[in-house]
C-alpha cells in the first residue's frame, strides 16, 4: 500500500501488527490516547490527523528492517475497504490478539508462542474439510442431542431433570435443558421489584488448560479466521449463584469476558456434535474436553466453581389486530434461523430476541435480565447498530437512554401496559453448561403492528425471520416438532407458548403443553 495519500486506520493497524504491540503499548509508543488506536481498528479508513500521521511517519522510519518488511507485507496489494486476509486478521485484529495473549497466558506459554501455533495451524486449515464437517453437524438434530447427554449425564439425583414436554396429541419432546420443578412456570415480572439478579464482587474464576484443551483452543481460532468468523471479546456476565421461584429471580453474577468462554466452554458442543455424526461412542475418552470442563451433573449444578455463561431468549408474542384477508385479532410469534457467521448455534431455529447476559455501560443495573431483553430487542428487532457491541467499542455514557431509542421502542416504553415480560423459566443446558433464562415478551397494543410491525427486521445474526399466528394450533404443533432446533431455544419456546396460553384470551389456540423431566 502506497503512503503518498498519508496513512489511514488500516495502515496504522498494519504498522501496529508489524511491531508486535498490543493497543496499549502502540499508544504509549505514539504517544497518544488507546481510544484512538482502537478507533482506527473499528473504522479502517479514518484518516489521523496530520500531527498524528507526522507520528506515525516518524515510527516508521525509525523501525527496524524486519518491521518494515512486515508492514511492506501486511500493506501490498490490500486496497482500502478490502476484508483483511486471514492471515492479516492474525496480526491486526484486536480481538484475535485479546484471545491469543489469555491463550498464553492460561496456557502457561511464552508471549507469543500461541499465535505462532494459531498460525501454523491456519495454513494447514483445508476449508473442503470444514465445509464436508458442516454438512455431518446439519444431520445431528436436536433430539439426538438431547438424548446423547441424557445417556451421558445420567447420574442425576432426583431434584433435577432434563426438561422435555408432551403437547398436541400426545407428543413428546426432550431437550438438554437441565432443571428442577420450582425453576419453571415462574412467571416472574421482569422488572426491577422482581428481577433481583445482582453483580457480586467474585473474582473471575480459571481453570488452567492442560495442553489438550489449549490446542482445541488454537484450532478454533484458525478456523475462524480461515471462515471469517466474527469473534469479538466482549464481557460476559458469569453465573455465580441462583435463587429462583415463583414471581422472584435473584442471585448474583460476576464479569468474564467471550474469548474465555468461547475458547472453552464453547468448545464442548463442537466437540460432542462431531462425535454425533462420525457414530463414535461416547465417552469421556472420546470427549476429552467435556471431561476436563463439565464431567458430571455436580460440576453443571456447581456454577460457583466453574464458567457458567449464558443468556437470556424469549418468545416475542406481538399483537395484531383482525384482518380482512389474514383472518381474527391474534399475536404474531417471531422465530429466526441462526446466521453461520454466529460463532455458536449458526443455522439452529431460536425464538428471538437471543443474547448473551452481557452488561453495555452500567454493570450493576444490566444485571438484571430484563435490562438484556430490553437492549436485544433493539439490536435484534429494530436495527440499533450502536448498541452491538461485536460491531463497534461502546462509547455512550447510556446506550438506552430513553432519547436515544428508536421510535418503536419509544412508543413501547411510552405506556407500561403496551409492553410485557416475563421469565418463564430457568436451567442449565448440558450442551456447554450455559444457564438460560427463559422468557416471554407480549406487545399488546395491536396499534404497535400497524404503526412498526414493517420495521422489524433482524440484524446479522439470523438468516432468516418466521412468522407464526398464535391461532394455528396445527402449524405451532409442527414447529415443536422441528428438530433443527436448539436445545434453549426450544425450552423457551414451549414455556413462552405454555405461558401465553395462560394469558392470551381469544387471540390464542396454541397446543395443550405440559411439562415433564427426564
């Protein structure tokens, strides 16, 4: 890349890979703010200003002829707005790097040696082999999942079940959600009086990665680089204890941040599904990592000595009114095909809004549940790019300040009774130890769909966005039965359907559900 025109964020970025720093000691080596060095990463084309790029001139010309040939390298044949290569995603992606220097350091490895082995490991990734692996995992369906582990984790004591349901006309369904009786039908208001989950002063806790699991780690890397898997490395609340029951979610959380956890516990359900489709018996032989992290229903039940992330997800029930042609008032039901650029579930059926209990600016308040609901509805439903925090760094002091939401969130906030959630439900997912806090989200103000229903839309990580009506019995009854879906989301499906049932009057025909453990 030529400098004639000065120096852009994607240059800077490449001079900072060819000098090995992180963006704290590249700011310290510029003398200026990490903000800014952060900024060049999320907008490549930012161009400094001119004392800045005098700066970087200077570093430059100073650096050595190895850096420079590195620089020449990262910078040649690159045009500007051009997706970096893997290989250059290696080297200036902040995120990679987070994810490199804690596999290091947990590792017990020299700085650096990690990335050498994440780059090793790259140049040998054979993308026919990853897209051949893709096509075995589309033929483990959900209730092959749910019975592997069911066999696997079949020591359990007699408080907890793996939750399942029969509907219709007798049907049954089982998935990996690991409960108890007084963790379900728990419709808990999620508002602050009930919602009670707090932030603890726990530190983060670690497990030390022998040198199997730190290799599965690397390997993980490399493939998502080779596919261009978004990875980004923000916190996450852990899990550290629970206290649920009717009307009344409490407990507490800690922060962790997604490179730990996708690094490791994420791992697990890869592990488990490529054993599913190659019909290799299960075992902790032929699932290594699932020894190491989550061996027994103790260690799942035990989330204060272990990783236990997870997220919020619920059933999103939207008022309509009657239609000439469509038929009675009903409520709408939205359910969405994961994306394959989502770093875990992709192509998997969920209820949406899905994320991650993650706090945005205020750690102590977004602990509660519904603060997550409330920011993935705008994220998932309503297009609110600013508040992704896998899309950009998080720079408002209040990201859902009521002036800074859109115009259909707006309208929803504007009368308590037009929006309502619950929690529906509680457990711990046996696939990678993950708690899921069912939930149910009902608009019920028909003047919502006329006004915004055109506006929803979901963001990157669905492909696809589905409709149901709340009065198609048959066509709900098929949609339980689909076994493209995820374990969690299917939990929150079945509770949000047996809860809205409760609750929804004559816009509702939805299958007699109950549910039974395991």
């Amino acid at each position: 890349m030529s400098l004639v025109d000065g120096w852009t964020g994607r240059s800077a970025c490449a001079l900072q890979a060819a000098l090995r720093m992180s963006n704290e000691l590249f700011a310290q080596r510029l003398g200026i703010a990490v903000r800014t060095v952060a900024s060049w990463h999320q907008k490549p084309s930012l161009r400094p200003k001119s004392e800045i790029q005098q700066i970087l001139d200077t570093t430059l010309e100073q650096a050595s002829a190895a850096v420079k040939e590195r620089f020449a390298a990262l910078t040649t044949d690159s045009p500007s707005g051009e997706q970096p290569r893997a290989d250059e995603r290696l080297d200036i992606d902040p995120n990679i790097t987070a994810a490199l220097d804690w596999l290091d350091h947990h590792a017990d490895r020299q700085p650096g040696a990690s990335r050498r082995d994440v780059a090793s490991r790259l140049a040998q990734v054979d993308q026919q082999d990853i897209d051949e692996r893709g096509i075995r995992r589309t033929h483990v369906n959900q209730r092959r999942v749910a019975q592997a582990l069911d066999e696997y984790y079949r020591d359990r004591d007699s408080g907890h079940g793996l939750y399942g349901a029969s509907y219709g006309d007798g049907r049954k369904v089982t998935t990996s959600v690991l409960t108890r009786p007084d963790w379900l039908d728990l419709d808990c208001p999620l508002i602050a009086t009930h919602d009670r989950l707090v932030l603890g002063t726990t530190t983060d806790h670690a497990t030390p990665l022998d040198s199997e699991a730190a290799g599965h780690a690397a390997q993980r890397l490399a493939e998502s680089l080779a596919c261009n898997v978004r990875l980004t490395d923000m916190p996450l609340y852990r899990l550290v204890n629970i206290d649920v029951s009717h009307g009344r979610l409490a407990g507490s959380v800690a922060v962790t941040h997604f490179v730990r956890y996708a690094l490791t516990m994420d791992l697990l359900e890869g592990e488990l599904i490529d054993a599913l489709a190659t019909d290799v018996p299960l075992s902790p032989e032929s699932l290594p990592l699932r020894a190491h992290y989550l061996p027994d229903v103790t260690s799942v039940v035990n989330v204060s000595n272990r990783l236990c992330a997870g997220g919020t997800l619920a059933l999103c029930a939207i008022a309509r009114p009657a239609d000439p042609y469509r038929g009675p008032a009903d409520y709408v039901l939205l359910v969405q095909e994961r994306s394959g650029h989502v770093v875990n579930a992709a192509r998997r059926l969920a209820v949406i809004p899905k994320g991650f209990h993650q706090p945005l600016t205020d750690y102590r308040s977004d602990a509660q549940i519904g603060a997550t609901l409330r920011r993935e509805m705008e994220e998932e439903f309503f297009g609110r790019e600013d508040i992704d925090n896998t899309i950009g760094d998080q720079r408002r002091a209040d990201p859902m300040h009521p002036s800074r939401l859109s115009e259909p969130m707006k309208w929803l906030m504007g009368a308590p009774e037009r929006l309502a959630m619950e929690c529906t439900g509680f457990g711990l997912n046996l696939v990678s130890g993950n708690f899921e806090f069912a939930s149910l989200i009902v608009i019920n103000d028909d003047e919502f769909w006329t006004r915004f229903g055109g506006d929803i839309e979901a963001n990157w990580e669905a492909s696809t966005l589905r409709q149901y009506s709340s009065l198609d019995s048959e066509l709900l009854s098929e949609l339980i039965e689909d076994d493209a879906w995820s374990n969690e989301g299917l939990f929150a499906l079945l509770q949000g359907l047996r809860r809205l049932r409760q609750i929804g009057g004559d816009r509702v025909n939805v299958p007699t559900i109950e549910w039974e453990m395991r």
